[in-house]
C-alpha cells in the first residue's frame, strides 16, 4: 500500500464555497502561518506540493507588475512563504498556472490575451522565484477533460504553454486530468502519451465526486498502468479526499479513503491527495484550517501509517519528484 505522498493547496478556493471551511482562516495566514502548516503537512509525508492557482478573479496571491490587483492576504506574498517554507523542509513545490480571470476554466487557444497572460505570469515567477530550491516545476489548472482520449486542443495547449514555462524556468510540468473513468487506453491513448511534452500525469481518482465506483477504478488504473509503461511516462495518482454537503468539502470517513488507497497502489508510482489543507489538521495545530472534522480524519490517516508501518520520519521527503 502507497501512503499519500503529494498534495494540493490553495490560498482562496478557486470555487469559494466549496473552501468555506478553510478560506477565511488562510487568509489570515503569516507567512509564519504558513511554514507551521507547510511543516505539519510534511510531517504527514507530504513531499510534493501542488498550488492551485498564484492568481484569481484576476487578482494575484503575490506582489505582480503583470497582474497588479491584489488579494487581501495578511501575509504580503504568501508565494514567497510557502517557497522558503520548502526549501527549509526539502520538498517541491509545482506553482498552478491558469485561473487567472473568469470564468477561471478560460480557453485553450494558444494565441489572443488569455495566453500571453499564462506566458507572463510564467516568466514573472520564473524571474521572482526560480532561485529557491523548492520551485520544481508547475501545474495547468485548466485541466484535460478526458472523454476515452485527451482532446487534441489540450495536447496542443499543454504541449505549448511546457514549452514556453521551461524557456523561464523549472522544467517539469505536472497535470492532472479528469474523466479517468472514461480512459480507452488503447494504441491511440499511448500515442497521446507519448506526444504529451509534460512529466507527471495524475489522474484524479474521482471517488470524491462520486463519478465511478473502486471496482471500475481498479480496472481503469490498470489499464493505465499499462499503457504508461508502453509510453514511458511515470502514473500517478490523484486521490480525492474531500466529501460534499451541499457544495462545500467536508472530510469523508477514512475508510473510504484506505479504500480509495487499496484501489489505486498496486498501479500507480506516486499518489497524490486533493487535498490536505481543508481535509486534514493536525490535532492543536495553530494553524488549523478546516472543518472539526479533519482533526479526526488526520487522526485516522497517522493511524493507518502506524499500522501500515508507512511513516518513516525523514525517509518521505528524501526523494522528492
């Protein structure tokens, strides 16, 4: 069995009332807030951090000549929090590029304003924040949706905008597609793969959102197994720890989520939670942020390591992606 070893954050919820639990204590958050909650998620053997988004609403989360509305953040530049955050703690951090304006899902073209804002804002971080460390790569938030196979304008779009992010900065590129379920992973499906100029693909796992069942999600993460091993690109996973009550995220019963774990590990090189914060708090945390509830799910996941003998201090974030 795989621990989780990656997760998602955000500093607002780009779907502000599904983080009605969390958004308003972020955004109190020092950037001392910030290194205790980035360190607690380490310490649960997070080693790969995904930001949602630097932007939103068309305002940035840091100080931006390209984007010059702000959040109203406590903290001046969160970015820089969390980046010197995982220098100290030796993880990496995929910085979310998209959901600039809105509608937040946007467009895929490659030309017109919408894209040079993407190629912008990406040589704006590059320039601001590729000296730390931790800055590994990024992450599309404008995902694929995927209906048997990517859609061509998407393999186009990612395929660009890797390319324009790695003339800035960091070279890795992280996705993560949904419509999972739906994957025919036949010879055109491994074709795709091996057109895709990105370097991690976790598919999300879509248990949370109710779209399919652990059965049909063992088949499917099977048969992507396969085809990844075909194309020659790393599988991972991306596991949805959330519940909903009406539109907001709740933490589910970690029995559900140890399912959702059976289910993908045997296929997958990596998995990923979306997401920690919200989800999970570590009891008496100062910077707790989330529903009561977390607390136990968090309390339930340390016990699943323990039994799991999957919580190694230090061995987690040896070796991050």
């Amino acid at each position: 069995m795989k621990p989780i070893t990656g997760t998602w954050f955000d500093f607002y919820h780009c779907n502000p009332y599904e983080g009605d639990t969390w958004n308003a204590a972020t955004q109190q958050f020092t950037a001392h807030d910030w290194e205790l909650k980035m360190t607690e998620m380490a310490e649960a053997g997070m080693d790969t951090f995904v930001l949602l988004s630097v932007a939103l609403y068309g305002k940035a989360f840091y100080p931006s000549e390209v984007m010059p509305w702000r959040w109203d953040t406590v903290c001046q530049d969160p970015l820089e929090a969390v980046l010197a955050a995982g220098d100290k703690l030796n993880v990496s951090l995929y910085l979310g590029l998209g959901f600039f304006t809105t509608p937040i899902m946007g467009q895929l073209s490659l030309d017109g304003d919408y894209s040079r804002l993407r190629i912008d804002v990406a040589k704006e971080l590059a320039e601001k924040y590729a000296h730390h460390p931790s800055f590994a790569g990024w992450y599309f938030p404008v995902e694929a949706a995927i209906r048997e196979y990517f859609p061509d304008n998407y393999i186009a779009y990612a395929n660009d905008l890797a390319n324009r992010c790695r003339k800035h900065g960091p070279s890795k590129v992280l996705i993560a597609p949904y419509g999972t379920r739906t994957v025919k992973a036949d010879d055109r499906f491994v074709a795709q793969l091996r057109s895709l100029e990105v370097d991690y693909i976790a598919y999300q796992d879509e248990l949370g959102v109710n779209r399919t069942t652990h059965e049909e999600a063992k088949r499917t993460f099977a048969s992507l197994r396969e085809a990844h091993d075909r194309a020659g690109k790393p599988l991972w996973a991306d596991v949805e720890l959330f519940r909903f009550q009406g539109k907001v995220l709740y933490p589910p019963a970690f029995e559900r989520i140890e399912r959702q774990l059976q289910t993908v590990s045997p296929w997958v090189d990596k998995v990923l939670g979306y997401q920690y914060l919200g989800m999970m708090n570590k009891p008496g945390s100062p910077v707790h942020a989330g529903h009561e509830s977390s607390v136990k799910l968090y309390e339930d996941y340390m016990a699943f390591l323990d039994r799991n003998g999957l919580r190694t201090p230090g061995k987690e974030r040896s070796s991050h992606a």
